[in-house]
C-alpha cells in the first residue's frame, strides 16, 4: 500500500491536469493520493471524479503559503522570515477563514508576480502576457510560471535552472509574497474541520528552513503532522526531525511533492505509513473519495 499525499497538478504550478492525476498515481503504484494545490482547491472536483474509475483514493488537500518570523542569528541563511508550506487536508472549503485565505493569497499572488515580471522585462525579452500562457486560467500564480515563461522565450533551459539561478530568493529579480503568519493558517485549517501538517520544515536548499524552536511554536497552535521523508528535508536531519516529532506528538509523513515535469519528484518516492494515514482520514469535515 502506497500513500503519497502531497502532489501538485495544474490547477496550482504542477503541468498534469487533475483528472489525470488518479491515473498518474495508479500508474506509479500509489494507491492513496493526496491533491495539495497551493493556496486552491480548484482541482478537487476532477480528482475526486476521476479517482473511483482510476482505483484510488483521493485525499483532498492544499497547501498554504504562510510565513513565521525567526531569529536570523538562529537560521543558516540569517534570515528574519521563512516562507512556511502548511498542508491542510479535509477541511470545509467553504469555511470563512480558508475562503478569505485562497481570496487575499490569488491577489497577493498577482501582485508579486507582476512585480517579478515587471523586474525581469528591464533585462529579458518577457511579458505578463507571455507568462499567461504558461497557467491554466485563475491558478494561483507562482515563479514556475515565470520560470516556464522565461524557458519558452529561450533565457534557460528548464524550471529547475530558472530557480537556482535568475528566480532564486537571493537574485535582484526576487519579490516575496505577503503571507498569514503560520500559526493562524494552523488554527484555520482545525476550525475548518481538518488536520494541519508542516510540509518540509528542513528545506535548507531553498532557505525554508525551521529550527527546533519555530516547530514547537507551530505545532503548539493544533498541528497533527509533520513531513519527515521528503526530499528537501536533508537526510542527515531527518533522524533529529523524527525524535522531535514524537516529543510533541506529531505524526510523521512522508511524500513526493510531486509537480508532474516542472520537478524531478516522482510520485510515491516518500510516502506515509497506513497507520498514520488512518488517523489522518478519521473525524474530518470531509471524508476521503474511495474507489
Ligand atoms: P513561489 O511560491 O512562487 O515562490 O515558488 C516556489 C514554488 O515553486 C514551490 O512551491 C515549489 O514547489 C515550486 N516549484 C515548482 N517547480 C520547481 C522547481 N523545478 N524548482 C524549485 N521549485 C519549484
Ligand atoms: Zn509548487
Ligand atoms: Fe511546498
Ligand atoms: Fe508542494
């Protein structure tokens, strides 16, 4: 029994449309699936009709773009700020805290997008129109569809490139995104009636990275979970990430990420144990879709 339970699709910056993703899943063994769109639950519909007939089960998710404020004299990068991912999973989308969530993150979205685009057109042959034709319509805007904007005009040869080099958080053309505080969106997602989980807590690559102290602080606001096995968490610090999870009673997951060809994260090359999957679906707003 495989579970993953982070996976993008293009309603967010993944390229898979989300009816296809059940079918991706079962193709690589996956048999329980998480969709974790960032700041949209616009894929769920698609996913969960397409996953009966795929033989999976769906476990509607999002991820939220949130931020928490550290000591910079505590964090590798001496950083102030680290952008936090937040999966949340089978809560009411409809819920007031989460409606105004995905409302203020589409328009903080836009807003920084067109900066970063406004920044890169003083020095690369692109436009905002060039960029709209790189996401599906009213997707959350983000840098890979920059990325993939300035890899079809010939700057650089893929996603990946793009991050590392001319989009990274260091380079002059970077703009962050306004975010809620990530212990709100945790209290959010629990009075939607569902689980919260820190997704990647070590990604020192990407300079997202938490101490000991941030976690406890954001498990203290009603976490359930945290993302031990996934990639950008370093391995060397995963046995640590472990030993504090069960100090505060966290259950560990493990997941792809997933971004169809925008990453190199293939579908259930981490995954979750059943058993913490089966506290994870138990007394939620919403169920999971079963075949
Ligand atoms: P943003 O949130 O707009 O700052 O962009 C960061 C997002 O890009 C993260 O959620 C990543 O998952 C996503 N992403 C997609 N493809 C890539 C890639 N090839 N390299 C790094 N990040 C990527
Ligand atoms: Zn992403
Ligand atoms: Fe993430
Ligand atoms: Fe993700």
């Amino acid at each position: 029994m495989v579970i993953d339970l982070h996976t993008h699709s293009n309603a967010s910056d993944g390229t898979d449309d989300p009816a296809a993703m059940p079918r991706l899943a079962r193709a690589a063994g996956v048999d329980i699936l998480g969709l974790t769109d960032h700041d949209t639950v616009a894929g769920w519909a698609a996913a969960g009709g397409a996953a009966p007939a795929a033989g999976v089960t769906l476990v509607r998710g999002m991820e939220f773009t949130t931020h928490f404020p550290v000591d910079p004299r505590r964090h590798p990068a001496g950083k102030s700020r680290v952008s936090v991912h937040l999966l949340g999973y089978l809560f009411n989308p409809a819920h007031p805290a989460i409606v105004t969530h995905i409302a203020s993150m589409s328009h903080a979205r836009e807003e920084r997008a067109r900066e970063i685009v406004d920044r890169l057109a003083r020095d690369f042959p692109i436009t905002w129109k060039i960029v709209q034709a790189h996401r599906e319509p009213d997707a959350p805007i983000g840098r890979p569809h920059i990325a993939d904007a300035l890899v079809s005009v010939g700057v650089a040869a893929n996603r990946s490139a793009v991050f590392r080099d001319i989009l990274s958080s260091d380079s002059p053309y970077y703009v962050p995104m306004r975010s809620p505080h990530t212990t709100d969106a945790v209290r959010w997602i629990v009075a939607a009636g569902g689980k919260a989980v820190l997704a990647h807590p070590k990604a020192l690559a990407r300079g997202n990275f938490l101490d000991d102290a941030a976690i406890r602080e954001i498990a203290a606001a009603g976490l359930f979970g945290i993302e031990v096995n996934h990639r950008d968490n370093p391995p060397e610090l995963r046995p640590a990430l472990a030993d504090l999870a069960r100090e505060l009673d966290l259950a560990q997951f493990g997941a792809s990420d997933y971004h169809g060809d925008g990453k190199p994260n293939r579908m259930g090359e981490n995954y979750t144990s059943r058993a913490v999957y089966e506290q994870l679906r138990a007394d939620n707003y919403l169920p999971v879709i079963v075949p």
